[in-house]
RNA sequence: GGGCCCGUGGCUCAGCAUGGAUAGAGCGACGGCCUUCUAAGCCGUAGGUCGCGGGUUCAAAUCCCGCCGGGUCCGCCA
C-alpha cells in the first residue's frame, strides 16, 4: 500500500524519485525545492509554495504541507482505512509487491569437515532470509548448498577417518571433524604424510571407485550432521550440488574449452588465465601441470550451469572470499556468460581471535543453539499457565529466533565479535521483543472472541497519532520486502519488524481495547488483527516463529 | 607493501546507495509504572567533536582526498 501512495506523490509531483524519501515529519517528503532554489536563485520555501499550489489532489494523499523548503505529504483516511482492509482482507498474502522472476542462491556451502559453527550460520540465515522474503515477493527461488567434495581438507578428512576411524555414538558432523583436526596434527608432524592426501584427491578426481566411495562416506555423514543443525535453525536448502558431479558430467571440461576458444588460457604446463588487464596481480590457474582441476575451475563449470538454467543467481559468502568472487564474476564476464550477484558478509568473530575447524577452535552452532535454549527455558519455566510440552515448544521457538534474529539484524558487511553474554540475553529489543507483541495481538483478540465481541471495524476517522503511526507502518510491509529484494540487505526487514512491534507497544499502552465503546473497539480490534497478521507474516519471512502465547 | 570492509554515547547497532529539517534505537546506569487487554512490557533522566585532518556545497554522519586504528585477502589450497 505504501509503494501505491509514494507512487502517487511521485505522479503529482513529476520529480526523479530521489528528491522523495521517508522522514520524520511526514510519511513522504520532496526536497526538490531545494535544487531549484539554485538554479532560479530563489528561497526553496517560495518554490516549494508554488509548487504545491499547483498539484491536484490525489485520493491517498491527504494533506500536504510547506515547511522550510520541504514540501510533506501525509496519507489521506482512505488510504488508512484501505491499508486495514486489505491487510485483514489478504491476511497470510499480505505484503506482496507481486514480482516476477526466477532466482537460484546459494548459501552456506561450508565444507562437509565438521559441524557448521557460528561463522557459518550467519551465512545461512542471510541466505535463507533473503530466500524467504524473495519468495514473499513473487519470484520463484531455488535453493543450492555447494558442497565442496573435493578440497584438500576433504581429503585430509577422509584420511583421517580411514586412519583412526570415529566416535558413532556422536553426531555425525561432529565425529567427522574429529578425525579432522586428529589428521591435520598427524601431518603436521609427519610431513611426508602430504603424498598420501595428493594421491587421494588425484584418485578422487580421475574416478576411482574406492577413493569415490571413501569421499562418499565422508562427505554424507558430515552433511547429515550439517542438515540437522540447519533444520533446527528454519533452514532449508531445496538441493546438495556436489563439486565433483562438475567434473563427471562434463561441465568442467566444457568451461576449459569455452576459455580456451575465447583464447583466455595461456598454457604453460598448466594452464592459465592472465587478468592483469583487469587489474589483479596474480594469475589464475584453472588446471594444474599433473592435469587436475581446481576450486576455482570447478566453480566456473557450476557457473556455466547456472547460466543455462537461471536469469538470476546469488550467491552468499564469507568477505575472505571477495577476491576469488570478484575474480570468478570477471572470467564469467569475458566468457559472455552472466556473473552471480554476490553478497558478501563480514566474518564473526570470538575474543580471542578468528575460528579455526581445522584447529578445532570455534563454537559450533549446536552448541550455541542448545545453549540459548536452555536460557530460554529458564525464562520460560515462569508461566505457570502452560504445560510442560508448550514451555519447551515456546522455548525453542524463542531461542532461535533470538538467534536469527541477532544474526540478521546486523549489516551483512559489520564485523562481528561473538559474545555469549549478548548472544544469551532476551530481555532486550529483539525476536522475542516481535514474538511477545504478537503474542499480546492475539490475547486480545481471543478474549474479543471470548467475550463474544469479535467483530472489526477500522475508520480512518477515529484514528489518533499513534495509531496512524503504526497503520503506516503496517502499510509499508511490500515495500520494505521489495527494498530487501533490489538491496539484497535483509537487516532491513528485521529493523522494519522491530519498528512494528514497537509501534505497537506505544499504541498498547494507552489505547485500551476491550474495554472501549463499541465503534472504537471494533475499530481498535481492527488495527491490533492486522499487526498481528504483519508481525505474523513479517516473523515467518525471518525464519522465526510466531507465537501465540509466551 | 597493495586491494577490499569496518570505525556513530560506557557497550552493541540503525542511518550513508540517491547530501537536507533537532544524529535514532537497544543494553548498561539512575528514577518511576502491575486491584485495568501478557511487566519477555511501558515512562522518565543522564550520556554524542558521527575515528582524525582537509575539501566540495546554501547544506556533510552521508560525497571526494589524505591519515590513524581494527579486520580480511593477495597458493599449480579451498
């Protein structure tokens, strides 16, 4: 609804759009006075007069105001009442700015060597959020976890579990990273050790079927793990793209022939592609002298794959990964084929230092997920009105959208320092800040039902500041969503939610609602129904369950 | 050394793309509010040279240049 009053304000005033952004002091303002006192030499206020003067009304615009060379526009009492409406009236499809298109992201893609850990999630949640409010948004969204068989460490792994076997009675992924970080100290102090991890991975390239079924193995119980942890988090990849299915099914042998018909590679033993021109330093190697392949070259193949079956792909990563994304985008762009659009997040870090599976230094996300929980459970254990079965069903539901939530709050490009004390403190503005308010939406209204005086009613008329407030707010839903779409920023839903709940904790306090007269509880149940249903739908787009008691 | 990112009250952040009206929140501190729809809430007070220095502009947290501090990348690793 809101895009529908900014375009309106946009046709009155025939300006470029960047002269019309939100404000304190209206729900739209135009500085464009500003720019033409300039050039005409005279003061914005005299401009922006006249030019207010001269617009015709519009049926959201309501009234219109000249303050200081800005010109502000305030929504009209229809435009409220048809926000109410149509939110009540939509209900679960509010909030669509209804687009078209196709969209693959991938996400997370950690290596399947251990568990993911709290750097790792944060990928995820960016990529799941995205993928939820793209989805929201009309376009069609695949999404793909890159599973990275092939690597070293992978083989290392394998190695390890081979050598020294591990613990079945732990989760997968965690048992997995044992023989990891066990095998890495092994090579570390047995360095000719080195010979055996090449040859694996040659094996493991040119087909072998006991070096394929020992990454298999590896690989699968490591990802068993790793699912069970993102299913906890809300997150759900649609496929499992295996690395090395680029070299069986022919795209990497494809990409080295386009390059090489485009005359990219310089073959000098290996082979080549020299981007100085585009400014990099270093060369890139797309295949080793011994004829093998690397991570990069293998990327390109997944690239070409992707170009043959998507118009639109996004790939979330680590910021470590900005040179070699910026470097594949460019090989992409001089094959003729479209790059990914990438969003990069900054890394998460603890106290002492950068994480480290290798060395078995980070904070697995199971441990940090089941940790929160157990705060949240204390908290919890205060209701006296709930069962056992609905404490632990609420506890959960809080715990990760506490830890969602604290995720993907922050801009993507923040660095983060992890910190147990924050990251297991709720009585602050955040998930469970939106979750209560929801909460408290739907106590009134099941009392409404209740009392046997559910019926709804919202005019624009009655309406008092704040509660214009919140209804604007509740109109923005689809714009907020389509920003998230083209910014592909999705700490700025999560600030719009809080804004909401906020909204709607200054209106809960001194607008009773239950106990008002008829007209003005009909018309308050009006506004509370449908910031439940924008707090509901707003909650299930960040991953994060609505409650309706906590 | 070079590239990229970050630097906003004691702490964590929003705002920066497209410059504009008193720089917004939360945590922490202090003081209040539960015979009234869930106090996981609400109200109030204190706390800011928007890292530093220049520049552009009628106007800079926002744009440009230089510096400082922190992170990260610069393998025939992934």
């Amino acid at each position: 609804m809101f895009l529908r009053f900014k375009r309106e304000v946009l046709k009155m005033l025939n300006v470029d759009e960047r002269y019309v952004k939100e404000s304190d002091h209206a729900d739209l303002a135009c500085t464009i006075a500003f720019k033409l006192a300039k050039e005409q030499k005279r003061s914005p206020q005299e401009i922006a007069e006249e030019i207010v003067a001269e617009l015709e009304p519009r049926e959201y615009v309501g009234s219109i105001e000249v303050v200081n060379g800005y010109i502000n526009f305030f929504v009209s009492e229809e435009f409220l009442e048809d926000t109410i409406n149509l939110i009540l009236d939509q209900d679960y499809d509010y909030g669509s700015p209804k687009i078209k298109g196709e969209v693959l992201i991938e996400h997370t893609s950690a290596n399947p060597d251990g568990p993911l850990h709290i750097g790792h999630i944060r990928n995820s949640i960016i990529g799941d959020t995205l993928t939820r409010i793209m989805r929201k948004a009309g376009l069609k969204v695949r999404t793909q976890y890159y599973v990275n068989d092939m690597g070293r460490q992978i083989a290392i792994t394998a190695l390890g579990y081979k050598r020294f076997g591990i613990d079945r009675s732990k989760k997968p992924d965690h048992a997995i990273v044992e023989a990891y970080i066990k095998m890495n100290k092994e090579i570390e102090e047995n360095p000719e050790l080195e010979k055996e991890v090449e040859d694996l991975m040659i094996r493991y390239e040119s087909g072998d079927e006991e070096a394929i079924r020992l990454f298999r193995e590896v690989v699968e119980l490591a990802l068993e793990g790793i699912k069970e942890t993102l299913r906890k988090l809300n997150v759900q990849h649609d496929e499992f793209v295996w690395e090395s299915e680029f070299v069986r099914n022919g795209y990497v042998d494809r990409i080295l022939k386009m390059l090489d018909e485009k005359g990219l590679l310089k073959k000098d033993g290996a082979w080549i592609i020299d981007l100085s021109d585009l400014g990099y330093e270093k060369e890139v190697v797309v295949r080793r002298e011994n004829g093998t392949t690397l991570y990069v070259t293998r990327d390109l193949a997944y690239h070409l794959w992707k170009n043959e079956n998507f118009e639109r792909f996004i790939n979330v990563l680590g910021a470590d990964h900005k040179l070699v994304g910026r470097q594949l985008q460019d090989i992409l762009r001089l094959l003729g084929l479209k790059p990914p659009e990438i969003v990069f997040f900054e890394f998460v870090s603890l106290p002492e230092g950068s994480m480290s599976t290798r060395k078995g230094k980070f904070i697995s996300a199971d441990e940090l997920i089941e940790k929160v929980y157990e705060e949240a459970k204390k908290i919890v254990e205060g209701r006296k009105e709930l069962n056992e079965e609905e404490k632990e069903h609420i506890a959960r539901a809080v715990a990760i959208g506490a830890l969602r939530f604290d995720f993907v709050k922050i801009a993507p490009e923040k660095p983060m320092v992890f910190d147990w004390r924050k990251a297991l403190d709720f009585e602050r503005q955040t998930a469970s800040y939106i979750q209560y308010s929801h909460a408290r939406c739907c106590s009134i209204l099941r009392k409404a039902v209740e009392s046997g005086m559910p019926d709804l009613d919202f005019k624009g008329d009655l309406c008092t500041p704040l509660e214009r407030k919140l209804v604007v707010l509740l109109s923005k839903f689809s714009y907020m969503v389509l920003r998230v779409v083209n910014e592909l920023k999705p700490n700025i839903f999560a600030d719009y939610l809080l804004k909401v709940a906020n909204a709607f904790n200054d209106f809960y306090r001194d607008h009773p609602v239950l106990k008002a007269d008829s007209e003005l509880r009909m018309h308050r149940l009006a506004i509370v129904d449908a910031t439940r249903i924008v707090l509901r739908n707003g909650l299930e787009l960040l991953g994060i369950e609505p409650l309706e008691r906590m």
